[in-house]
C-alpha cells in the first residue's frame, strides 16, 4: 500500500511540473512568410475615414528568378507619368474635400494609395493589403491604417478591378474611374462596384455607329488579352454583326510580350483588305504593338481609338505619326480641375527622402541620379522585343542637382490640356464624398436600416448602408456638369469627344475634336459637322476604302461566298429582263409586261415594238408595190373602158373582166391595211377584205371558166349547144360572194380578229400582231376562196385545148398555175418567220397574186389592143374552131356574142 501511494504522489507530481512547464511556454503563432512589396501613399491618421485607392503608376513588374522557390513579391518597373498624375489628382481631390464645408463638414477623409503595376498581381496585393493590412498575428479588417475604410477608388484597367473586386468581394464599395468593361455592369458578380466612366457596351455602339457614318464594312479588331480588350471586342462584334458590318479579322496584343503573337496580329493586318482597324487597348499593352507597326512599316491604315489611349502621351508622339496619324477615336469629356497644375509642380524630391516615387518620378523625367539614391529608374528586363534593345538599367552617370525645372518638361504628367482620366479620378473620390455625405445627414425613418428605416453614423456603418446612398447618386460637377448613375452602377447618361489625330503647327500631334457621341440609356446619338476637319491618313488623303467586296453596282446582285462574312460575295449580274437599280441589291426586280432590262440591266426600259411600220423601207417599198399594183390595174380598167366595144374586151364577158379589175384593186389595196401598227379595226379588216376581194376575183374568173368549159364541151359533143344568158354568170359571183359575205359577218360577229400584244416571241420586243380569232371561221372563209381557185382551175384547164386565135382559157389556167404556186409556196414561209417579217411575208404573197392574175389574164389582151390593134377584129378574134361536126362552127369570140347579144340558140342532135 505504501509503495503504492508513493508511485500515485510522484505522478501527480510529474503533471503539475509538465503542466507548470507549458503555461510558462510561450504559444506558437501563425507568421507571414513575407510582406508584400508595394510602394504608395497613405494619410490616414487623424481622419475619420479612408478612401483607398490604386493607380498604375508602373506599366508592368520586373520577372521573378523561378528557381526560388519561396514566395516573392516582384519589384515594378516602367514609370507611368500618366498614372502618377491620376495618384496626384486623387491626393489633390481629398484635400479639397477637406477644406469643404459643405461636404463632411464634421469628417475628413484620409487615402491609402498603392501602384498596382498595371499587373493583376500587384493588384491583389494592394486589395488585400488595404482589406486587412499585413499585421504579423492577425488581420485588421477595415482599419489596418487607423482609421476606418469607407472604400476603394480602382483599380485602373478593368482587369484589374475584376481582380481586385473579387478579393474585396461584397465587402467594400469600389468606384472605377477608367474601368469600362461591360463585365463589370454584371451586379451578380460585382455588387459593390461603380464606375464614373461609361461601359464599353456604350463605346462599341459608338464605334459602330461612327463605323456607319463613314461606309465602312470591313473593319479589322485587335484587342489587348484582358478584359477590356476580350469584353470590347466581343460587344463590338455583337454590334457590328447585328449592324450587318463585318469583323476581317480579331487578334489579340499579350500583356506579357510574346513575338510569336505579335507577328500573327501584324500577319492579319498586313494580309486583310480591311483599311480601318479597330484598337480596343490601353495605352501601356498598346505600346509594344506600336513599335511592331514602325518596324514593319505599315501605313496606309485607318485606326478607330478606344477611350484608353485615344489621348495618351505614350503613344501619341511625332514619330509614330506616319504610322496612327489621322486615328479617330472616344474620349472621355474633356474638364479643366481649378489648383491641379499648381498642385502638380508643388513636387521635389528633398520634401521627403523616404518618398521613393517622386524620387523616381525626379530622376526618369530629368534623366539623372538622386544623390544617395538607391531607387533605380529606366529599368527594363523585356527582351527580344521588336525595335527595342536588349537593356537592363539604363540610369545616367550624372547627379540631379535638385534645380531643375519642372517648367521645361514636356511630359505626360505636366499636361493639363487633356484632363479627361483624371477627372473622372477627381469624381470617383467626389462619389464617395457625396454619398458619405449623404450617410451623415441622414433621418430617421429614411435610413437602410431595417426595419424601422434608422440611420447609420460615421464610423459605424457597414458596406450595405452606405451603398444605399452610392446607388443612383446624383450630383453636379465643378464644370456644372451633372454625375448619375443607375442601379448597376453605370453612368445615365453622358458623351463621348470624337477625336482625330492631326499635326499642329510645332510639329505636335493634337487631338483635334471633331463630333461627339451621346448616349441616355437605349438613346444614342452620334453627330459630327459636316464642316469638321478630319485628316485621313491614306495615299489621296481622303476617306479611306474598307469593304471585303466593293459594293455590287446596278445591273447585279449580291451573292453570298459560301464559308465567307456576308460583307464578302460576288456580284452576279441580273438575267435578262430582270434589274437591279440601287447599288447592293440581293436580288434583281422583275420587269413589267412592256419593260424590258437595258443592256447595264440598271433600269427597266420601255421594250422595243415591232410591227411592219410605213416609215421602214421594207413597209415604204410594199406601200409602192402596192399603189403601183393599184395604178396599173386602173390603168387597164382605162384601157377596157376605151376599146370596150372592141371585140377582145367583148369577148366572154365584159362585164366580169371589170369585176375581176375591181376585184384586183380590192386586193392590192387591202395589203396595205396589213401595214402599220395594228388596231383592232384594221385587224378585222384586212382577213375580211382580203378573202371577200380574192371571193370576188375567183368567182368572176369561174363565170368566165364555166362558159368555156361549155364551149369545150360542146366542140368535143355533137349536140347543139344551149347559150346561157349572162344573167347567170353574174348570179354565180354574186351568190358566192354572199356566202362569202355571210361567212366573214359571222366570223366579225362570233369571234373577231383582234390586235395582240406578242411577248412570247421575243422577251425584249413587243410584237403588235393580229389574234385571228377563231381559226375554224378564218379557215372557213379562206377555204371557200381555195374552192373557187380550184374550180376556176379544173373548168380551165378541161378547155385549155379550145382554138382560137385568142383564147382566153389558156391565159386564165397559167394565171391560175401562178395563184396556186405562189400561195403554196407561202404556207412554209409564213410558218418560218415572226413578227413583221411573216406579214411581208403574207403581204408580198398577195401583191404576188394579183400580179399574177393581172399579168396572165388582162396584159396579154392589153398587148393586143394597144400594139396589135389589127388582131382585135371580129375575124381574128372569132374564127372558126375545128369540131367532131364540121357544121359546128364555134369559138371563144362566137359564144361571147351569142351570149351578149342576149339570143338563145339550140344546138341540135344532127
């Protein structure tokens, strides 16, 4: 038992040592493995508020050695005169919201500014140092300098503010004053975030819209890898596609220089047609890009600016301006700050031995070394980078005296005519002053308290409450300029300057204003005078040419390439009888019934009409043949008339020779109403006059042929013959000329002829042609005609035999030989042709029967009347003709006496 309660006291004993021990230990705490390398600013004691801000006051970070394996945070390089005048212009901006009384007047505010490098990493060191500070043991949330953040002002390019806006998340408020991504509109990602500057969904529409102005369709677009350039050019992609414009080409400028991408956005613009370029960039990535372009030499280009280098220093220099002079762009409105350049000089490096920026910013812009200075300046650690030599430091052996001047700069820095940036610096500090304002004198039952709407006080607020009063702040500018924003933060409203680079006087580039571009939510407006001076930088120095495809001219259409941009087709020319009359048509319009396409096929023109026309030669010499035709059967009618009572004229019926004259003139006549242009009165005319003028010709001619077929048949008979008398010959022409008549009234009264405009023939000519109407009738009419012909042939040629010193009946069977030839040698000529060739055709057909009816049948009496007068006696004309009967004596001339003296003889059977 003893042992025992010795062994249980020793251990009891043991643990009161061991736990002695480890109170007396000190506890084991969490270290940083090193603190962030950051340079900047920061006043924030004595005040009850901080305003945190970061600026790019570099352009990049010096490379890392990659075999060290711990943690570094890089050192910055590559000073930005530009962004150290923003940094400034904050500070300048705080302090005068501190000498205000009518804002704050119970609060001032401090800043704790950082240069963010223009990296991403350095801006997530700065946000997280501002967030909690770099305390050894703990984070110091919202007051790592003292004094209670209100919010931060950045974080410059809108890569950056993403960045840091995701570190900061939802708990502090940030307000951009150059960060105009159209990401950053997206309130599910970015609650707390605000912006001064307009989205770049506001600047796309206004390149688009500036784009359209100038005809432009085929623009090229280079954008810097971030999410300025990325975000840019995807809404000036969207606008241009649904502008119908076309994007050549889409490449992008690195942030870290690589030649290997470099040299594929300089192969795209060196092998594109396209002659404007859009740049969406900042200034700092666009600088080596710049460089790219002197080396290569390219000219010739057209290049539309973003806000972000439109008017910077960096780029905008005298020897780059062959290469991006007469660039256009948007700029943010231009302001004049009251006390800024005052405040801008009030600098020097020996107010302050610890302040290493100006101590850079001295000995960069006068080329010299501080005395007992440990701050490099001139560093560059890029390399292989086109028209740039390989160099590390490039400091000057010569000391800063400290009496230079800032007056003889000629620097980014100094240049207060372009006050653009850094004015929007000025209000995005004033965004918080008014809305912290707001905060203070806030009521209650007004407040973002819930539920009773109570109001926070200053330092004691959160993020939240103060945002209700960042929403939708309005308020007026120093240059009585209005401020306001929506609920994603984004201005209402306001402009951009249209800006075009131009030479001045001294050699300088200057920005030359000529339009502006204003927008109120969906409202745009883009107006530039028609007297504004815009240098183009191109051979003829005026407005350059960008199309893939020049556009298609009247005459063609527009044919998209397959696999191509709708900017880029082929223009096809318009098919016949198709137009296009307005440049760029897509399709061709249709002409009308009587419109034709010209031979551009620009425009439609009246079609050309076509008809057998008096004024035409081949119209003129029928019109002659036609009245000659005419004359000379009058002129036998004339001839008849005179020697009417010769036996020749009296020979088988003089009555029917006058008929077969009348009938004659009819026909040659009625070939002229088949010349000119067709009516529809001449259309049924000239059928009709035409077969009732060949009914009465024919008919006539078979009164004469019945008579000598008789006479025939009585030489070859022995019978007596019975005269008829020559009532009956007539009464044959005149009950077929009845029928004839009958035929054609109906034919005019069914189904006339009527006057037809011919298209199908010919597409570019109107024929004036005659519808016949109803074939069958035509048929009907003409057909009878044909019978009459036939018959006249048939008696005639059974006589042909009849002696007689003149016979009559062979005259009439030639004539008839000559009627049926021509007008069988018609039918395939008329088939053969079209338009006003068929009715010559027809027309000459006619005059060629008459003339052979006429020539047959009257010129060989006329002959003998007019020449030959001995042969036209009663002897002559009347002898005896040999018969099977000798006491039969009977010829032509006897059987017309017979007949005209009106006796009836009897022959009898012997």
């Amino acid at each position: 038992m003893a042992s025992r309660k010795i062994c249980l006291a020793l251990g009891f004993l043991a643990f009161l040592l061991a736990e002695l021990d480890a109170q007396n230990k000190p506890k084991k705490q969490c270290r940083l493995m090193a603190k962030f390398n950051l340079t900047g600013y920061v006043d924030a004691k004595n005040h009850s508020l901080v305003i945190a801000g970061l600026f790019p006051i570099h352009s990049r970070i010096i490379p890392v050695d990659e075999s060290i394996l711990e943690p570094v945070s890089p050192m910055c390089e590559g000073f930005n005169f530009r962004g150290f005048r923003w940094m400034k212009t904050m500070i300048h901006t705080i302090k005068e919201i501190n000498e205000r009384t009518d804002i704050l007047p119970n609060h001032t505010l401090g800043y704790q500014i950082f240069d963010s490098c223009y990296t991403n990493s350095k801006a997530m060191e700065s946000a997280m140092v501002i967030l909690t500070g770099q305390e050894e043991f703990q984070p110091n949330l919202r007051n790592s300098t003292g004094s209670v953040l209100a919010g931060m002002v950045g974080a410059g390019g809108s890569s950056l503010s993403v960045v840091t806006s995701r570190i900061l998340d939802f708990h502090v408020p940030q307000v951009g004053y150059t960060s105009s991504s159209s990401l950053l509109s997206d309130t599910n990602q970015f609650l707390t975030f605000l912006r001064v500057v307009a989205s770049d969904t506001m600047q796309s529409e206004a390149m688009v819209s500036l784009i359209k102005h100038f005809g432009w369709v085929w623009v090229g677009a280079i954008a810097a890898d971030d999410d300025y350039g990325k975000y840019g050019v995807k809404a000036f992609k969207e606008k241009m596609e649904s502008a119908n414009l076309c994007v050549a080409f889409s490449e992008t400028i690195p942030k870290i220089y690589s030649n290997e991408k470099m040299q594929k956005a300089v192969k795209a613009i060196k092998s594109s047609t396209a002659k404007v370029i859009v740049l969406f960039t900042s200034d700092i990535d666009l600088s080596p890009f710049v460089l790219e372009m002197v080396h290569h030499n390219i000219t010739d280009r057209t290049w539309i600016a973003s806000e972000a280098w439109i008017t910077s220093a960096l780029i905008a220099k005298p020897e780059y301006f062959p290469y991006f002079g007469g660039a256009i762009g948007f700029a943010i409105p231009r302001s004049v700050i009251p006390g800024l350049k005052e405040f801008l000089y009030d600098i020097h490096p020996s107010k302050d031995p610890t302040d290493v920026l100006t101590t850079e910013f001295w000995q960069t812009a006068f080329n010299c070394t501080w005395p007992n200075s440990s701050v490099p300046y001139n560093v560059d650690h890029r390399v292989n980078m086109t028209g740039k030599e390989d160099r590390l430091y490039d400091m000057s052996d010569q000391l800063c005296t400290g009496e230079e001047k800032l007056e003889d700069l000629k620097n980014t820095y100094l240049d207060v005519s372009q006050l653009r940036i850094t004015n929007n610096v000025k209000q995005a500090v004033y965004v918080f002053a008014h809305a912290l304002d707001k905060l203070s004198r806030c009521q209650k039952g007004k407040g973002p308290i819930y539920p009773h709407g109570d109001c926070p006080r200053i330092p004691d607020f959160n993020f939240f409450q103060l945002m209700h009063f960042m929403k939708e702040i309005k308020f007026k500018t120093h240059d009585e300029k209005w401020i306001a924003l929506d609920d994603k933060g984004d201005l209402k409203f306001g402009h951009y300057d249209i800006l075009n680079w131009q030479l001045d006087d001294n050699g300088e580039i200057s920005f030359v204003n000529v339009g502006r571009f204003s927008f109120r939510r969906n409202m745009f407006e883009l107006y530039i005078p028609k007297n504004s001076t815009i240098f183009w930088n191109t051979e003829s120095s005026k407005l350059p040419h960008s199309v893939c495809t020049d556009v298609c001219p009247p005459g063609t259409r527009k044919v998209t390439q397959e696999g191509q941009p709708i900017c880029c087709f082929d223009c096809l020319p318009c098919a016949d009888g198709y137009v296009s009359e307005k440049p760029g048509q897509t399709e061709c319009d249709p002409c009308g019934e009587d419109d034709w396409s010209n031979a551009q096929k620009s425009k439609c023109v009246p079609k050309e009409v076509e008809f057998l026309a008096y004024e035409e030669a081949l119209g003129f010499t029928l019109v002659i043949l036609s009245i000659i035709g005419a004359l000379v059967i009058l002129a036998v009618t004339v001839v008849y008339v005179i020697y009417r009572h010769t036996p020749l004229v009296n020979a088988n019926d003089r009555e029917l020779s006058f008929l077969i004259q009348v009938s004659l003139v009819i026909t040659v006549l009625s070939s002229m109403l088949f010349i000119g242009k067709p009516q529809h009165w001449t259309c049924m005319a000239r059928q009709v006059t035409l077969a009732l003028g060949f009914c009465l010709c024919l008919s006539s001619i078979l009164g004469k042929t019945i008579s000598l077929f008789f006479a025939y048949r009585i030489s070859k008979s022995k019978t007596r013959l019975i005269s008829m008398h020559p009532i009956f010959r007539k009464l044959i022409v005149v009950i077929c000329v009845a029928g004839e008549i009958g035929a054609c009234a109906a034919y005019l009264v069914l189904e006339p002829p009527r006057m037809l405009k011919n298209i199908e023939i010919q597409n570019v000519k109107i024929i004036f042609e005659c519808s016949e109407g109803s074939i069958e009738f035509l048929c009907s009419i003409f057909g009878f005609d044909v019978l009459l012909a036939l018959l006249c042939f048939l008696t005639t040629f059974v006589a042909r035999q009849l002696p007689d010193n003149y016979y009559e009946g062979k005259c009439i069977t030639f004539g008839m030989l000559a009627f049926f030839i021509v007008w069988i040698s018609f039918v395939p000529a008329y088939l053969s042709t079209k338009g006003k060739l068929k009715v010559a055709v027809e027309i000459l057909v006619i005059l060629a029967s008459s003339y052979s009816l006429l020539g047959c049948i009257f010129l060989p009496k006329c002959f003998i009347i007019l020449l030959r007068p001995k042969r036209n006696t009663d002897e002559t004309v009347g002898g005896r003709v040999p018969t099977v009967d000798r006491s039969i004596q009977l010829t032509s001339a006897s059987v017309s006496s017979e007949l005209n003296s009106t006796t009836v003889s009897t022959i009898l059977d012997e």
